[in-house]
C-alpha cells in the first residue's frame, strides 16, 4: 500500500511477527466483477484512515481523547463500516452506491440486488453480527486498537485508541450461515455469521502486522490465513 504522506498511519517497522510486512491484498473474482478490486480496496481503506485519523486530530486539538476513547466499541464499529461504505462507493468506478446508514445493503450496484454488498464490522476475531439474516454478498472487516504510534500489541489490557483494519473478507452468504437470537431483556434479535458463513468469506485484504490470532505451533487459523496470501508461517 502506497502509504505517502500517510506514512504516519502505517503499522509499526516491526512487530510480534518480526520484520514489517506490508498489507496484502488477493481480490476474488466475484470481489473484482462488482468493483471490489484490489485497487477500490487499497483506497477504501485508506480513507479510513486518513477520515479517523483527521477526526481524531480535530477532538485532541480541542483537549479532547481520540474518539475510540469517547464512544462505546460498538459504536466505534458502526463508524469504521460508514467510512468504509464511504471510501469503496467513492472508488468503485461508480458500479457502487452507498446506501446510507441503517439501510439494507449498505452498498447497492448499479446492475441489481445480486451484486449489492452488506458491511459487517467487529473487533478482533469476534464473529460479525448483525441483528438480521440478510442473505447475500458480504464484506466484512475486522480491526484491532493500536497504540498512537499505529504498533499493535495483543490482549485486551493492551488496546489502544487507534483502529487498524487487520481483515477484509468477502463472499456470498445464504441464511444458513447465519445463528439467530432473540433474547428478551438482553440483546434482542441478533444474527451471528456462524463457522461455516465464515469459511465462505475468501480472505482479500491481510495486514499480518497487525494480526491479533495466536500464532501458535497449533494455530490453525492463522497458519491457513498466512498460507492464503503466500507468506510462511513461523511459529511463536
């Protein structure tokens, strides 16, 4: 990722997995035939960045803390799906429209629903949820809490206020995929993308710096992701 004047927003030049790796990026066909090419991801992702990155200036500037430090985590979720929504309808060539914020899909295509995409956001490897099935194409995004200096350190006592963008998937999902809730006086009706929903979802955007899963000799989760973008995983 051509980081430019962005350099800043960059994952440490090392990590828990040693020397910097840059992010990698493996489009599926189906991601490239709707406009989810690996250029529109590239870009998508860093107008993330650089939109948290601007709003997190304009709140310290004040004497305020970042906003992963002022909002719930997720709220915080919700806002990284808006501005990821936001940066791929801004560079898909215009086959992709955003749909707005609470709106089925979040981004609709120019030829119909088939191609239209649904965003799902979570923390870490938590599974993406929302509070429907909604069968059809699927983005979704995980992010870990850097610290201010974009360095990544795994564990919950360890987040930071700075929201990295680790995983990007994406693939088709049939109702099937998804496990459905409906707790009275706790969460209501919720809809968790299941194990097998996310074996569908073909991994397109990795940064391994940034990687949160256990790199264990018995990972196997994580030797499979590495193994998906070529690079050799080396136990810790």
């Amino acid at each position: 990722m051509p980081w430019g004047r962005w350099s800043r927003l960059a994952p440490a030049r090392t990590s828990r997995y040693g020397a910097r790796v840059e992010p990698l990026y493996k489009a599926s066909e189906e991601a490239e035939r709707v406009g989810l090419g690996t250029d529109a991801l590239r870009a998508a992702v860093e107008y993330v960045y650089e939109t948290a990155e601007a709003i997190d200036m304009a709140l310290l500037s004040r004497g305020s803390d970042r906003l992963a430090d002022i909002v719930e985590l997720a709220n915080l979720s919700s806002m990284i799906g808006n501005l990821l929504r936001s940066g791929i309808a801004n560079n898909s060539g215009g086959r992709l429209r955003s749909n707005g914020p609470h709106k089925h899909p979040d981004l609709v295509h120019c030829d119909g629903p088939d191609c239209s995409v649904e965003i799902k956001v979570a923390l870490e490897d938590n599974q993406p949820k929302g509070h429907l099935a909604k069968p059809g194409l699927h983005l979704t995004c995980h992010y870990v809490l850097c610290g201010a200096d974009s360095r990544f350190c795994p564990g919950v006592a360890n987040r930071g206020s700075v929201p990295r963008i680790w995983l990007l998937r994406f693939g088709r999902l049939e109702e099937s995929h998804f496990n459905l809730s409906n707790t009275e006086g706790d969460s209501g009706k919720t809809a968790v993308v299941n194990a097998e929903g996310m074996r569908r979802l073909a991994p397109v955007y990795f940064a391994p710096d940034l990687c949160p899963l256990a790199m264990s000799a018995g990972a196997r989760k994580s030797r499979e992701l590495f193994g998906h973008f070529g690079l050799q995983f080396v136990p810790r």
